[in-house]
C-alpha cells in the first residue's frame, strides 16, 4: 500500500538541507516565500557547508537529513538544491522512524534519487518540485503548484502540446523525474517498477545521443513497454555535438516509443525550466491527452 504524508498546515516547520552541492550564496528569497505561507523554517548545517564542490562532506550531509527524518517536529524536508551527491549518500540513510511517520521530501534534479528510493523502498508519496535554489527564477504558477500540493489541494495542469504525441487517456499511479537519475539507480534498491505507471522524464545539458542512449537502455530493460502513459517534460541546455545527431531530443524520444500505444506528451512544463510544476510521485494520476491538447490531474 502506498503511504501518503500527512498534508502540511499554517505553524508546520519544514527544514532546508542540502543532500548533493553546496549552495552558492544566500536562499533569504526562497526562506522569506515558506515563511509567507505560514511555515517555519528550520535550516541544516548542509545550508552553509562546504566541501569541493559538495554542501559538506558524505558524513555530514547524511547525518544532517538524518536528523530531520527523525525529527517528529519537521513536517516536510526540501533539498536547498540539486547538482550532484545524493547518490553518495542514499545507502546511508535510515528509514525506521520515518517510514511510521512519514513526511514530505521535495526536490527535482539530482534528489530524484531520494525520490525514487522513497518510493522504491517504502511506497511513500514525495514531491517533485521547485527548490530553495531555485525560487528566485521561478514562475508564481510553479510555486503556487508547490503550495497546492503541501498544503492538499488538488493540482491541475491544461496545455497546448507543441510537439505531437499519441492521444489517449490513462491513469494510473504517477513516477518520474530527471532521466539520468532514473537511469543511474537501475539495477539498485531504488530501482522503480514502472510496469502499469504514466512515467515523466525531464533533463539539462545532456547531448542527444545520451538521450538517445539512456531512452534505449529503458527500452531494453523492459522498462517502457508496461507504462500507462509518457509525459516528458523540458530537454533544455542541449550540448552542441561536434557532428550533428540529426534529431531534436523529442524526436529521438518519439522514435522510442512510437511503437507502443499508450498515451504520449512533449512539452510538459516540468523540469530544469523556470515554470517546473509540481507533481507527486507515487500519487495517482489521471492523463488525457486529445491531438495536441494535454490535461493532468492529482487530486
């Protein structure tokens, strides 16, 4: 069964830490949003911490997540930022206290990792969302997403698809998140089953090749032929190649699965994008797409 953390209220403290790279300056902005929406904010020692490139050493950014898992004061958890470490540190954690009381975990990017494993693991719904690094830019549609789905209210998502897809409706239980992350933690314990799920896929910087490579390694493994439905999200920041690929990044996608049946979305606003929706992952979903028109909704 799964398990679905209780919805946050006015006087609920969330705190900030910072499970991969370190912070590069000040989240005033981001702590000042949380605040206005009646939270209290509990800031980790990962917030300041740095070493090389990561928000402290492994010992110490394990142990500062550690800390708030098992706090029964903090409600919900939301990674500072992404980059990369998490995977470093994922093995370490222990879910006893927090799997018989469950609480938010937010984040997108590289804290897929922490998403994916929460679900793998435990069946315990997380959120794919906005991060303290990342409110500044954002748009007030994807911070009020983020809201919404702390706070319990239903989300719902209508737009016009740029890139065409396959109509269809599907429902199912919803996972996802940045495609390399999803692709590093095969073969591991945070390892998804995807069979009978609607799947969304987002990521930056990457070449198309590697899309190409990382989307025929999920064919392969058997991972997309199950699905209800695909959503994928923005594929921005693409690398430039030497020799061109020949195929833009929805294209290469498309190409993939064009030979299954099941309902299929580009353009989803989720991602390394300002506009990044909010969706939560291991919560059910309904996905209706109809030529170029898209509606999905978890309520």
């Amino acid at each position: 069964m799964i398990k679905q953390p209780a919805y946050l209220k006015k006087g609920d403290k969330i705190a900030i830490v910072c499970p991969a790279k370190k912070l590069p300056g000040s989240i005033a902005p981001a702590i000042a949003i949380l605040e206005s929406w009646g939270l209290e904010v509990v800031l980790g020692q990962t917030v300041t911490a740095e070493h090389n490139q990561f928000a402290g050493d492994d010992a110490l950014r394990a142990a500062d997540i550690q800390g708030f898992l098992d706090d029964p004061e903090i409600k919900a958890i939301i990674a500072g930022r992404g980059g990369y470490g998490t995977v470093r540190i994922i093995d370490e954690l222990n879910y006893d206290k927090f799997k018989v009381d469950p609480k938010w975990i937010i984040g997108f990017s590289d804290i897929t990792v922490l998403l994916c494993d929460l679900f793998a693991r435990l069946k315990i719904q997380s959120i794919h969302g906005q991060m303290p690094y990342t409110f500044e830019k954002a748009t007030p549609e994807s911070l009020d997403s983020l809201k919404k789905a702390l706070f319990g209210e239903a989300i719902k998502y209508e737009y016009t698809n740029s890139f065409p897809g396959r109509s269809g409706t599907a429902e199912g239980i919803l996972i996802g998140g940045n495609l390399t992350l999803m692709v590093m933690v095969q073969g591991s314990a945070s390892e998804i089953d995807y069979r009978n799920k609607i799947l969304f896929l987002e990521d930056v910087g990457e070449q198309e090749y590697s899309i190409d490579s990382m989307m025929h390694m999920l064919k392969r493994s058997g991972k997309l032929a199950g699905l209800k439905g695909l959503i994928i999200g923005a594929f921005n920041e693409i690398a430039t190649e030497t020799i061109p690929f020949g195929a833009s990044p929805e294209q290469v996608i498309w190409d993939i699965v064009k030979e299954y049946d099941y309902p299929v979305c580009f353009n989803f606003p989720v991602g390394h994008i300002d506009d990044n929706r909010t969706l939560v992952v291991g919560k059910p979903a309904k996905l209706i797409i109809n030529q170029q028109n898209v509606v999905l909704t978890q309520s």
